[in-house]
C-alpha cells in the first residue's frame, strides 16, 4: 500500500501542468477594462483581443486598433509594436482565468480586465 502511495505522488508531482494552467494560454482571449486610475488612458469598456499567436488589437467604441505583437516575459506583460521593438511593459499582478491586473510600474497606474466572450 505504501508504495502504491508513494507511486501516485510521484505521477502527481511528475505530471506536466495542464495547458490551462500556462500563464501565456490564460492570457489569450478578449478582455474588457474595468477600472483604471489612468485618468488619461483608454476608457472604460474597451476591449484587448490576445490571439494564440501573439497578436494584440484594442476594440473601441468607434474603431478597432492593431497594437502589433505581445509576449509575457519574467511576469510583465510586454507590448512589442508593430516592428517587434517593446514599446510598452507592465507588470502582470493577477492572472487567471476571469481577471488580469496590469501595473504600470513606471507610471504608477493599474489597468484592471474582465474575461469577456468575443462577439
């Protein structure tokens, strides 16, 4: 009994993460923001679209806007552009699979997003 324990532990803790659970595959999907203290930033409502192969476009009210690429790296959320220079970066403080938290460390604002489904 007690190795047929210990074998179940080791396949337990052996066994590779559900895809689910990857921080990268959590991220893809529609997000709408629903607070931010960026009293000059984007409006409330909008939405950003994360592809699986690394694409970003916002959905505003009026038009839908092409950001270019995105990748989570060391736990910050990085916008690389259209050209693939980083042009924006923010740290990822809470991810799952409802919510995402941004901080943007350097100015010192939060972006907080809702899990929407795509129309």
């Amino acid at each position: 009994m007690r190795s047929f324990v210990i074998a179940a532990a080791l396949v337990f803790v052996v066994s590779p993460a559900r895809a689910a659970d990857d921080p990268v595959s959590l991220l893809v999907g529609v997000w709408e923001i629903t607070y931010t203290d960026a009293t000059d930033g984007i409006p409330l409502g909008t939405k950003l679209e994360l592809t699986k192969d690394g694409k970003v476009k916002w959905i505003g009210k009026d038009k839908t806007e092409d950001l270019g690429g995105y990748k989570l790296e060391n736990g910050y959320f990085v916008l690389t552009g259209k050209t693939g220079d980083k042009n924006d970066k923010a740290r990822a403080v809470l991810l799952n699979k409802s919510s995402l938290v941004l901080n943007d460390e350097v100015q010192d604002k939060v972006v907080v997003f809702k899990r929407v489904k795509p129309k």
